[in-house]
C-alpha cells in the first residue's frame, strides 16, 4: 500500500510559527554548523549497519531471491499500513501479525536487512480530511491510541530477536508536528515508541524520519541560497533535539514520486533535481546530521529514468541516473562523506514507475555498483 504525498500541500498545511525556543536553539545550531570542519562525522554508524553504503528497493513478500539474483541489496523495505482499527490494517494480512515475522525471516535467509516502513497513523478510522489535521486528531484520540500501541507492542514481538530489523517510524508524521509547533505530543509519541522498542524488541533499529518541508520551506521550489538551507536544517534539528529521544538513524525522502508523474499526472513541473538541487538536499541533509548527531539514509528514491516514454508506470526522473549512472560513483561518494548512510530506491504511488517498467536500468545499475565495489562508510 503506497501513500499520497505533495509536497506544496505539505509545505503549506499548517502555518503556525515554532515557538522561539526552538527558533533560539535553530539560531545557534546554525552557527555550529558554520564552525564546524566540514569533514567532521555527524555520528557513529547505527547499531548492527553495513560498513559499506548498501542499496535497497521496495521489496514484496516472496520476491527476496529474486532481488539477489539482480545484486547483492542490503536492504529490502515494505510498507506496513492500513490503519490499527480498520480491520485490514497489516496485523491482518497473515494470522496473528505474522506477516512481519516472515518478511524477516525470508529477507535473513537471503542476507538482506528487512526494513519496515510502519505507517498506519493516518489510515485509521475517522479517516478523510486534512492529512495534518487528520494525524493530529488521531493522536489525540485515546481509544485510537490504545489500539496504536497495542498494534505497535504486536510488531516488536514479531520481529524481536530475528536480528536487526529497521522500523521507520510514520513517514511524514514528524513533519506535521514540527509545522504545528506540537512539541508535547511529539515528545510523548518518540518515547513511547523508543520505551516500546527497548522492552519489546531491543534488537530493532529505530529510523526517525526527516521532512524537510517540516520547516515550511520547500528548498527544491524556492532555490534558497546555501546559508538559508543551513538555517532550515538547523530548526529541523532543533526539533529533533525537542523530541529528547534519540533514534538510531533517520530516513530522509527527496521526493516520493518521479519528476514526470509529478508533472502530468499532478500538474506540478517543479520537481525535477538539476544539480543545485542535488547540491541544496546535501546541504541540508548533512547540516542536520551534524546538529541532531543522527545519521540519514535516503529513502523511497523514485525509479524512474530519462530512457522512458512517459506513460503510465514508465515515467521519467533522473535521480537513479545521478547516483547510479555513468559518472554517478563521486555523487555516491559525496554523500558518503557528508554521513549518508544507504540509498532506498521506490516509487510512492501506483502508476509510478518500479524495477520492473524502468526497462531493466535499475537493476543494471545497481549491479555495475556493487561489481566496481562498494563505498566504505567512515
């Protein structure tokens, strides 16, 4: 189950200001990050990570042999949703919660780091409305969140013991709290979740997920100047400081969908990286790291290629080509050195393009990668 995302709607869903505390604590993060040597590492590596910068793709169930007949991935990832009362949320989809347990154990029997993209907060019942508005309600609703947490406990004791296992915790979620200065509610969410998690299943790794539009800026739309970026990253990192929970790693998506399904399917031209854009993520990216002492993976990285016709699940983008591309090896090795820690590659809604309509240039990709030998993590 694929979520819907844009990223103006986002930008602009709620408009209250942060609270000058965490404009204070932005202010001075900003300018740590200017004092600091630009090679200095944000963090150590999370627990049980590769050593070396791994890829990974939106993976089914039963599909894990055939995703290492194509390359040696390091990660796989499914999404886990369908909301925590709704009758058909992913605790349904196998007796007894059992299809997280499986996903685990088939993607360890291939030697594949299974990652869990647990989104399930928006789809529970009452559904419709505002997406912000909608997961703000639901978090305040306590019976809502007895059944969340209960759904929460049924995961970790599925996937406990299995070896690691990466569950990243409700993608975009964080940012609707940062944009509406929930600072409470976003404290009490991060340690339950990290409570949980250290009683349940100490042997999961826990991803916090970064929106950079959380800061209601959209840096890829406004083209900010360097110094604005660093600013944006640094209230991102002061609200993740607000959380006083630390997670093992964060995950951070560019865009969710290709470039040309943005464009023709939703009207929007405005979301197509050239290398400046590139550039400003980076730039934001490794800010973060440095000022929260987390490391970032990129995540849901659309599969799209300039070789396609533009139709329906063959739409164009050129991020596969930046990073895996002829002349992509010094890309990789700039995030690397910024802190990155794994690339994440899939599309965010149907009809966009997957591994299997690009064509076949994913997965050569991937494979010429890992043959010229992967990228050491310091």
């Amino acid at each position: 189950m694929w979520k819907s995302r844009d990223t103006s709607r986002r930008v602009s869903a709620v408009r209250t200001s942060l609270p000058s505390i965490l404009l204070v604590a932005a202010s001075l993060l900003a300018s740590l990050a200017l004092a600091a040597p630009a090679t200095a590492l944000p963090a150590p590596l999370p627990r049980a990570w590769p050593h070396a910068l791994q890829l990974g793709l939106a993976d089914t169930p039963g599909d894990a042999a055939h995703l290492r007949t194509e390359a040696p991935f390091g990660f796989r990832y499914q999404y886990l949703s369908g909301g925590v009362n709704t009758g058909h949320g992913w605790a349904t989809w196998a007796p007894d919660g059992s299809f997280a347990r499986a996903y685990v154990r088939e993607s360890k029997a291939h030697g594949v780091l299974p990652v869990f993209s647990y989104y399930m907060l928006l789809q529970s019942s009452p559904s419709g409305g505002n997406e912000a508005q909608t997961v703000l309600a639901h978090l305040r609703n306590t019976q809502l969140m007895d059944a969340y947490w209960q759904d929460v406990r049924l995961l970790f004791q599925r996937v406990r013991g299995d070896g690691p296992v990466i569950v990243h915790v409700e993608p975009d979620l964080w940012g609707y709290l940062e944009q509406a200065d929930q600072l409470t509610l976003a404290r009490s969410f991060a340690r339950q979740w990290r409570r949980l998690r250290n009683e349940l299943a100490p042997n999961v790794v826990l991803a916090y997920h970064l929106s950079t539009w959380g800061t209601k800026h959209d840096i890829v739309g406004e083209k900010p100047s360097d110094a604005a970026v660093r600013a944006y990253a640094a209230r991102a990192a002061a609200f993740y400081h607000s959380l006083d929970t630390h997670f093992d790693v964060a995950f951070e998506d560019f865009s969710d969908r290709d470039a040309d399904f943005y464009k023709i399917v939703d009207g929007n031209p405005n979301t197509w990286f050239t290398p400046a854009d590139f550039r400003r993520e980076l730039v934001f990216g490794s800010t973060f790291m440095k000022l929260a002492g987390v490391r970032l993976a990129v995540w849901q990285i659309p599969l799209g290629n300039t070789h396609l016709d533009d139709t329906w699940g063959h739409f164009r983008d050129n991020r596969v080509q930046w990073f895996l591309g002829p002349g992509g090896r010094p890309h990789l090795q700039a995030y690397v050195d910024a802190g990155y820690v794994g690339l994440l590659f899939g599309g965010g809604a149907d009809g966009t393009t997957s591994a299997q309509t690009d064509g076949g240039y994913f997965f050569a990709r991937a494979f010429n990668y890992y043959s010229q030998g992967l990228i050491p993590l310091p």
